[in-house]
C-alpha cells in the first residue's frame, strides 16, 4: 500500500479535523466516504470535529443509504446499518408503522425497504409491503398501457406481410386498403392486397433482461422489475428476467407473480460480476436474430473484464440485438466506468442511459431493428462513442 494510500485511510478512520493529527484532504469519493461513515459514527465535537446525524428526514435517511450501497459491500452495508438504526434513532423509521405510513413513497423509498427487508420488524412488514404496493401501483398505472402499446405495434409491424395464409389475414387493414374497390351490386370488397401477420408461434420475439442489482443501480432495478413483469403478460414475448450482483438470481418464473413478491425477491447491493452472469444468460437464449438482450449496469466489472468483452462479442456476433443500459431511472447516468462503455460502443453495443418513459419506445424500436443511436439522438439521450 503507497503511503499516500494508508493516510488517506487513516484519515477515514480518526475522523478528520485537528484531532487526527494527520492533514490530509480527500477527493471527491472519499469525502463521500467521510461523509457517510461520519453520519454514523461521528459524535460532536467529540471524534475529530464530526457531526454526526443523518436528520429525521425520510429523504435524508434514504439518501444516506444509498450512498453507503455505492461506497460499501452489502456486508459492510449490513454493518453500517444496523450501527445507524441503533445509533442514531432510526430504529422508529423501521418500528414504528405510523411513521412509515407518513413518508412520502418514492421509488428510492421501494428500493430503501427492498434493501432493508431483512432487519424490518415482523409488524412493519406489512406496512413496507402497502408503501411499495402503492408506489408500483402508481408505476404501472403510469407506464403499463405505453409499455403495452409500444411493444404490440412493434410487433405487429415487424411481422406484418402482404402473402398471409387465411388464418393469419389482418382484417380490418385489408378492407381499409381494399375500400377502393368496393362493388355495390355485390355488396362487398373484391381485394388486390391481403396484409397480414406472419406466421403464428408461441413467441415471436425474446426479451433477456440482465440486471445489476449493486449499488447504485437500485432505481435502475425497481424500474427493470416493472417493465420485465408487463412485457411478461405480451403472449408475443418471451421475457427473461436475471438479477445478479457476485450471484446470479433467475426470476423468470417469479415474473408472473405479483410485482411486489417480485420486488421483495431481489438482493440489492453486493460486488458486480457481469462476465458471469452474461455466461447465464447466453444460455438461455435459443434464437439469437430473434432476440433483444438488454444488460442494465454501470459497466464496474468485478470480475473478469476481458472475458466479459469477449462474451459481448460472441452475443452481438451471434446475431443478438445487445443494448448497454448504464441506468434505468429518472437521475440519468451518473457514475459508470466511461471506459468500459466507451468498449461496449466499440464493440457495436448501443450505451446510453434511459429514463423509464422513454424506455417503451426504446423497446419499440429494439424489437424492429431499428438503429437505436440515431433513435436515442432525437430522443436528446447522450449515446456513449467507441474508441478507434
């Protein structure tokens, strides 16, 4: 360890101020670190000038938590914690259901609970599960019906075809194209041009949803969670669902479920091990040309970055239509590893962040090939370049 490095530990540990007797400065991380641990563990004046508190505010406390998901692992987060429900009174924000019931439900609060669902007392269960209940509610209402619309026109349009057999004949666009040719004396339409749907099958189209599920990626989560589980009731869809962090977690079959078990199944936080979990999911798709697979994350690989690269390659060489969401929430992409997207963009990968509206129309367009970097500019979405 360079010694620059072991100060600016020591530093972390006594506190900062004229007590640890050290006078290093921090940079803009590791003040957030500072500022996070002095939260909890500052005491006044009494630990090197730190004050400690995270306020009484929901906002405040769900903030802070965020915070300590990016800088820490979730066993280190578990520590923190616990120390601040029993250091700093927040232990009414998880006891008392009074308070719960008045806070105001946000998806950061869905991912807050989410993440603490383990330390939440037996009678506020209940309570959590009606705010999340409430705030998905208020999702779905909000993005189910565009999620739908957009993805079934998508594929009606895709596989629209002018040779259709009886079965699969489009009625009411083949009378509207043959009105012209209507007869009076025989009361009907003698058509010149059938339209029609292609050729019917279980699923025209298959969805893989892989889902970085540490960090700072919980709203990303949350919105993911959403959309997965109404493209999961369009018959023409198959929808995979896979969350991981160091461990992978399949929730296809959850995927029908109700959305808040499905919430309540996720492990937020944790490292990141996206060579691994792209391994998992190349196996489960069986028809590559027809298949959009989606990986939302921050690019910060914890595991092996090369083979990660080369398994991108493989999926996008294979015929894979492959997006690189960096978030999925409405705060954009605020920290991701701008290198490793910057490969992805190489590597033919569209990379941009996108905010759960504009998510419907992104699908649309993904499902008809369409080319995503010229959509997400008229969209105003910045679009991560390659590098030569």
């Amino acid at each position: 360890m360079q010694p620059e490095e072991r100060q600016k530990r020591w530093r972390l540990i006594l506190g900062g101020g004229e007590a640890d007797g050290i006078g290093c400065s921090l940079d803009g991380m590791e003040q957030g670190i500072d500022n996070c641990l002095a939260a909890v563990y500052g005491d006044g004046e009494n630990v090197g000038g730190r004050r400690g508190g995270l306020g009484a505010s929901a906002p405040n406390v769900t903030r802070w938590l965020g915070d300590i998901r990016q800088y820490f692992p979730s066993s280190v987060v578990r520590v923190i914690q616990q120390d601040a429900i029993e250091r700093l009174g927040l232990r009414q924000l998880l006891l008392e259901p009074e308070v719960l019931e008045a806070v105001e439900a946000d998806i950061h609060l869905v991912a807050t609970l989410i993440s603490l669902k383990n330390v939440i007392p037996a009678k506020t269960k209940d309570t959590a599960r009606q705010v999340v209940n409430k705030v998905v509610e208020e999702l779905l209402r909000r993005l189910h019906q565009p999620m739908q619309q957009a993805v079934k026109g998508a594929l009606n349009r895709a596989v629209r075809n002018n040779r259709p057999r009886l079965q699969e004949i489009d009625w009411n666009r083949t009378i509207r194209a043959n009105i012209k040719n209507y007869l009076p004396e025989y009361n009907t339409i003698v058509p010149d041009k059938l339209i029609g749907y292609g050729r019917k099958r279980s699923a025209l189209k298959e969805v893989v949803l892989c889902i970085d599920q540490s960090g700072s990626m919980a709203p990303s989560v949350v919105y993911s969670s959403i959309f997965a589980a109404v493209m999961a009731s369009i018959p023409a869809l198959s929808t995979k669902m896979v969350v991981f962090d160091t461990s992978i977690v399949d929730l296809t079959e959850e995927l029908h479920d109700d959305p808040v078990d499905l919430l309540f199944g996720l492990q937020l936080g944790g490292g990141t091990d996206i060579n691994r979990a792209l391994g998992y999911c190349q196996g489960l798709i069986s028809r590559p040309d027809d298949t959009v697979f989606i990986l939302i994350s921050d690019l910060y690989e914890g595991g092996n970055a090369n083979e990660m690269l080369k398994r991108t390659a493989q999926l996008v060489a294979s015929g894979v239509q492959m997006i690189a969401l960096l978030a999925l929430s409405d705060e954009g992409a605020p920290f991701y590893d701008h290198d490793m997207a910057a490969k992805y963009a190489t590597l033919g990968v569209p990379t941009f962040a996108c905010t759960p509206d504009q998510f419907p129309e992104l699908m649309a367009n993904a499902l008809m090939k369409q080319d995503l970097g010229q959509w997400a500019a008229k969209q105003g979405i910045v679009v991560q370049q390659g590098v030569c």
